[in-house]
C-alpha cells in the first residue's frame, strides 16, 4: 500500500491548482489522503470536498492551525504501507520518480527517502549527524514505512528546548534555548539507526531535475476563506531585504493559482483574492514580480 498525505490549511485555489498537477503522479499510489488544518466555511469546505471527489483523494477537516498536528492526524488513518507526506508548496516535474522513491522503500534500499534541511538552531545544526544542512528532513517527500512513522514519540510539530534538554536521536544536551522548525525533532529521533537516502534540495532558483519546492505558499493569502486585505500592512513591515524576494515569488504563484480557477463558485472570495493579490504585487515592486515570474516559467 502507498499512501501521500497532505497537511494544508485549505486555500482552496492554491489546493485546486495542485490536486490538477498531482493528477500526473496520482497512478502510482494507492491513497491520497488531504487534511485542512484551518477552519473553512460550509461553502468552501463543500468545494475541497467536490475536489477531493473529482482527484480521486480523501479529505477530512480539522481546526489545530498545526502542520505538525495535521502530520500526525493524517498518519492516524494509514494502517500499514509505505507512506509519503508532501506539501502543498511541492510540485513534482518527473512523475515517475514518485514510483521510484517508494521503490527504494520497498526494495529495502533505504529505510528513509527525504530533504536534508536545518530550520532549527545552530546549537542543533551543530551537534547533528548532518552540519550542512542540518540534521532535519523537510517534511515534503518525506517516504518510509508507516511504522517507523508511528514509532516517533516526540511531537511533529515545531518545538523549543530549554537549556539542559535531551534532544532525542543526536545524544545532545542543549546549552541554551533551542527552536527547531516542523517534524524537526522527529526526523532527528526517527532518523536513529536508520539508513536514510538523500534526496537533492530544490527551490525556483536552484531546482532539481524531479521537482520544485516553491516554499511557504500557505502564508497567505488565504490561511481560512476570509481573505483579508488586513495581511498587507503586516507584510509591508516584514519587506525588509531578506524577505522581499520571498514575498515576490510567492506573489507569482498565487497570482497563478488565482488566474487558474475556471469555477462557478466562490466568487466573491475569489475576487478578494484577487485584490489581495494586487495588493501585494504594488508592495513587492513589479521588478520583482516579473523577475520570480519569469524564473517559475518553466515549473
């Protein structure tokens, strides 16, 4: 049994645009399994629903506003199998690699197929096995047996250690307070004794041949289906040099996402995200816009 599962906090159109793209690797797994993480109304709620339907997935709706909680909550409905869990900011450019990277699973080339990352502190980054990028794994393509899933005993989600903690799967005492990102110390516990196969990392400005991770695409605009235009001043404060790009680029892609909807309901939500989108395109600079449009072109 192969199982994907998706944790998302339920843009609709971000959603939409990325049940089509998976259409082409849907073939080779069994069970495709969606969970919202924040709040919707009825009527967007009905729509997930018909799209869920129509991309052959399941979908069920929870209100933790957790990526890690929602992890956790999906691996409750995989009974055996190997499980991949994916992000709704990952698009695969190879389909067939899906089917390869549960292989090497299957086979029992790898216990774990995943992305090296840090996204914890360099106390943390340090003293793991891995000193770049870090000792985590994104918690996108992330592939292994759902036992060994189910055998992790710390939290999914993003954690902070005091001094003196045990951080399970390193042998480290912290020194100091330490955060570390989502699934971050559960990679580091599941990772223990495990033969892991890495996986290259991928962005627009340096993707891999299989596939790109556009990053933080569930920021906005649209966390719940009341699209505000109250995010933009918050944003337009955080536009300082190294965040401005990062905002450019997810720019493009919700201007994608919204420009890709053909359907006949939630218009005027659909309209709000429009002008969000606007918004946000006058803040970041047109320069800026063009340039990361131009860059995902090809994806």
């Amino acid at each position: 049994m192969r199982t994907a599962l998706l944790p998302t906090p339920g843009d609709p159109f971000l959603l939409a645009y990325w049940l089509q793209r998976a259409r082409a690797w849907r073939p080779y797994i069994d069970r495709l399994i969606v969970c919202v993480s924040c709040p919707q109304d009825f009527e967007v709620r009905s729509v997930i629903r018909q799209l869920a339907v129509e991309h052959d997935a399941e979908v069920f709706f929870e209100a933790s506003y957790d990526h890690g909680h929602a992890m956790q909550s999906l691996l409750q409905r995989v009974r055996e199998g190997v499980v991949m869990f994916i992000e709704d900011d990952f698009f695969l450019l190879q389909p067939g690699f899906v089917d390869e990277a549960f292989r090497s699973i299957e086979s029992g080339a790898a216990d774990i197929a995943g992305i090296p990352r840090g996204s914890m502190s360099q106390e943390l980054v340090k003293a793991g096995n891995r000193y770049y990028p870090g000792p985590g794994l994104w918690p996108t393509m992330l592939l292994a047996e759902a036992e060994r899933f189910k055998a992790v005993t710390v939290t999914f989600s993003a954690w902070n250690f005091q001094p003196w903690e045990q951080v399970l799967g390193i042998n480290h005492v912290t020194e100091t307070v330490c955060g570390v990102d989502t699934f971050g110390i559960a990679a580091m516990q599941m990772q223990e004794g495990a033969r892991l196969r890495e996986l290259p990392s991928s962005s627009v400005q340096y993707p891999a041949e299989e596939y790109v991770h556009v990053g933080s695409l569930s920021s906005g605009p649209s966390r719940s289906h009341r699209i505000s235009t109250a995010m933009v001043p918050h944003v337009a404060a955080d536009l300082h040099p190294d965040s401005i790009e990062s905002w450019a680029l997810r720019t493009v892609w919700w201007m994608r996402f919204y420009q890709s909807w053909r359907r006949r309901s939630l218009l005027d939500c659909h309209r709000h995200y429009g002008e969000h989108i606007a918004s946000m395109r006058r803040l970041v600079g047109e320069h800026r816009f063009q340039r990361w449009k131009a860059k995902s072109a090809r994806f």
